[in-house]
C-alpha cells in the first residue's frame, strides 16, 4: 500500500512542487531532481522492476541528461530544467519518453508565447508589488520552464505502469 501511494504521489507532486518553485523564484532545487532519482530507485527495487527495464528507464534518464545539458551549454534552458527533464526521462523510460518530450515541449512553446506577449504590455500598477510577478514580466529573464516539464509530465503519468500497476479500489478501501 505504501509503495502504491508513493507510484501515485510522488512523481505528480515533486513536479508540481518544482513547476511552482521555478514560477515563484525561477529556480528548481537539486533535491528535487534527487528525490525524484531515489524515488524511482526505491520504486524499481522493491516494485520489483526487472533488470532490462531499469537499465532501459536509466538509459532514457541518461539520454535526456545528455541532450538537455547541452542545451544548457547553449543557455536555451537552465540547469534545474535539464536535471529535472532527465529526472523525469528516468521514471518515463523509452516507453514515454517521446510523449513526454512532445508534450513538454508544446507546453514550453505555449509558455514562452505567452510570457513574450505579457511581458509587452505593462504591468498593473496593483501588481506591482510582487518580486516574482516583475520578475517574470521583465524581458530579460528566461522562461520557467520547469512549468512546462511538469505540466508534460501530468499529461504522461497516468499512462504509465507506475500508476496502471496500482490498485486503486484497495488503496481507498485502507
């Protein structure tokens, strides 16, 4: 039952928590990105993940690592984006990696046409107030694009054998 409430919650609410964090502050913490890392590691061992699939699951982790850290190289995303992408590469696996992808990347480009358009336009002088809110609106800060990695992600999970393998009539019967 413990390890069906962890399939369930702690994936959609470490990305949220991360989505949240890096609209407010424009930064996603590295524990985030570790949590989610020893999460699907205690979920692999004792959900009984055969061997193939773990190394498949840490090639994809691996493979996102790679290509979103050269897109920090090239300063087209931050670094908590790319570590949290490959965060989530490694509990999406081959399988539902390329959903993910798609789907973060439509919520990425939606955001960032969105955030182009309101930042043209000036802010109410009642808004003024919020250090976050100036922050997002001025034109030189980048796109928290951690919002559009755990939005991505939402769509994907539940398509996923992490929460397929749940059985959710018990678990609301304990």
């Amino acid at each position: 039952m413990i390890l069906d409430l962890v399939r369930l919650l702690l994936l959609p609410g470490l990305m949220v928590y991360a989505a949240i964090s890096d609209l407010f502050t424009m930064t996603i913490s590295n524990r985030i990105s570790l949590l989610l890392v020893a999460g699907f590691a205690v979920l692999a061992i004792f959900g009984g993940m055969g061997l193939h699939d773990a190394l498949s699951h840490l090639g994809a982790g691996a493979t996102v690592l790679v290509v979103a850290f050269a897109c920090f190289a090239f300063g087209w995303i931050g670094g908590g984006d790319a570590k949290l992408a490959a965060a989530a590469g490694l509990w999406f696996g081959f399988d539902h990696l390329l959903n993910y992808l798609v789907y973060a990347s439509l919520f990425g480009g939606a955001l960032t046409l969105l955030l182009l358009e309101f930042r043209q336009w000036p802010l109410p002088y009642a808004l003024g107030g919020q250090a976050w809110l100036m922050r997002l609106h001025h034109k030189e800060t980048g796109i928290p694009y951690g919002v559009a990695l755990a939005l991505g992600a939402l769509i994907v999970y539940p398509d996923t054998d992490w929460i397929k393998t749940i059985d959710l009539v018990r678990l609301a019967l304990h």
